[in-house]
C-alpha cells in the first residue's frame, strides 16, 4: 500500500475552534485554548502518524484585518498557510457570520487544493441554525466537503480525520515518524505562560504581553525557568503583578503546575514583568520574539 504524506492547514475567523481541533485530531494540547479572540499568534504544527500515512496538521492566527504589526506577521502566516497546503479545513461554527472574509474563502477557493469546510460548535446550534449555515457554505465553495462537528464533545472528529486521510497526496513522511511537533519545549513553556495570562486578566492586557524565556536550565530532577513578561506600557505591569504581588503568583502557581505535567518534571518558575514599549510595532522586537 502507497504511503501518504501532506500539510493539512486549518484556517478560520477568531475563535471558532481551530485550536480545539488541532488538539482532537493530534490528541494532544499543542495549541492554547481560551474564550479569547486572537488565543493563537504563531503557526504550530501537529504531526499525526499512522502505518501508511503521515498528517501535518497546522494550526493558525484567526483571520483579522490587522491593527500593528505583530497582526501583520500573523496574518502572513495564515497566507503562508493557504499556498503552501496539501488540505485546507476551514473552520467556522454556528453563530459566525461565515462570508465576512469573501476574499479569503475566494483565495482558499483559487488555491486549487482539497477543502474540507467544518462547521464547529453544532452543540450550541440547533438543526435549523445549521441548515442555514451548511447551505450558506455550499454557496461559497461549491467544491468544499462539509462536516459538521463539535470539538469540545468529540464529535464527528473521527469521521473528519478519516476524510483528511482519503485526500492524503501520495508521498513519503516528512518528518520522522515518532515527532509530535516542530516546535522545543521552551515555546509550550511561553504558550503555558501566555495562555494563563488570557485566562487570569482582561481587556487589553493579554493582548499586549509577550513571554520570552531568559533561562531554561535542565537539572537530574528539576528545570529551573526564568520567565520574562513583556508589557507595553507601565499600567499593564502593575495589573500583571496585582496587589502585593498576587496576580502574578497566582498566574506562576498555574503557569508551573501545567509546565510540570507538559514536560513530565519538576519545575522552578521564575516570573518577571518588563515594559517594552510598543513592542508589537517594533520589528526587531517581533524578530526576537519569533515572529
């Protein structure tokens, strides 16, 4: 039996599950999930492999029309991610207003590769609420297979990845067959951090914080971690440190515990907090924090 290989890229408007189902479909958390808009800045893959075939499924920034610069790199991701795709499954769900980004789905449509269109979260919808939405997505790409599902209950996540498997190009495994991710320990450890940050504090705050990882040091049972909070204005710094400290200890107690069951030790969690002015517009600043 011919072995099969591809980039299967997942594409959509702000939180509509993208990341949830990346999860499902690798099986494990690669991508932070919050209630947030905007939760996934950088592009993540996620190699699933079976006997035959090899899947690299690949997780992007929600579309958005950006508003500096660290939104311009991201939405260059998600371009990069339309040209270069094997599959592309573009998600929406069934509250979202599914062509308010007609040129991207005309894109997506002009890429000429198999798409496969999931309608997400159907367990908050009912049967007449997803007819009109199935039937709006058969409009707008005639071509697309369309699947139903809710990622937070696992449903139909089965049927959707064995759809993903039948359009697979023949190919040999681009990776080797026992890596999960593209990506070092040191990123989910940032993620971690960023994602208790969406979690623990509100309006513009998670949004104008970057984690960058000072130290990363690997000792027989324990890795010490010094973490740094970039915030882009001093305002912010106070809010992420709290009164006498507890905001900030409470996001490191949560930040630790969920680093320790990601890498299977340990762990020392150092927690600092620096303003970076207007970081997310500066260049250099994008380039040092991976963007």
């Amino acid at each position: 039996m011919a072995h099969r290989s591809g980039f299967v890229n997942i594409l959509g408007n702000p939180n509509v599950g993208k990341s949830t189902i990346m999860n499902a479909l690798v099986g494990e958390k690669l991508s932070i999930i919050t209630s947030k808009s905007q939760t996934t800045r950088h592009r993540i893959l996620g190699i699933v492999n079976g006997e035959d075939f090899q899947i690299v499924y690949s997780d992007t920034p929600g579309i958005l029309k950006p508003a500096y610069k660290l939104q311009e790199a991201m939405m260059k991701s998600v371009s990069t991610a339309i040209s270069d795709a094997d599959i592309i499954v573009y998600v929406t769900d069934v509250n979202e207003k599914i062509d308010k980004n007609r040129a991207t789905l005309e894109r997506i449509r002009e890429s000429g590769v198999p798409i496969i269109m999931v309608i997400n979260k159907i367990d908050l919808g009912n049967q007449s609420k997803l007819d009109s939405i199935y039937d709006k997505c058969s409009s707008l790409i005639p071509e697309a297979l369309i699947i139903p599902l809710s990622a937070k209950e696992g449903f139909n996540i089965e049927n959707l990845l064995k759809h993903i498997i039948d359009r697979l190009p023949e190919a040999p495994p681009y990776f080797p067959k026992d890596q999960l991710t593209d990506r070092y320990e040191r990123f989910f450890v940032k993620e971690i951090i960023r994602e208790k940050i969406l979690t623990n504090y509100k309006k513009e705050v998670p949004y104008s914080v970057e984690i960058e990882i000072d130290t990363y040091n690997e000792e027989n049972n324990i890795v010490k971690i010094r973490a740094i909070i970039h915030v882009t204005r001093n305002s912010q710094k106070g809010i992420i440190i709290g009164h006498q400290g507890k905001m900030l200890k409470k996001t490191g107690t949560e930040s630790r515990q969920d680093i320790e069951e990601f890498i299977g030790k340990k762990v020392f969690l150092e927690l600092y907090v620096k303003v970076s002015k207007d970081w997310r517009d500066k260049p250099g600043s994008l380039k040092k924090f991976g963007y």
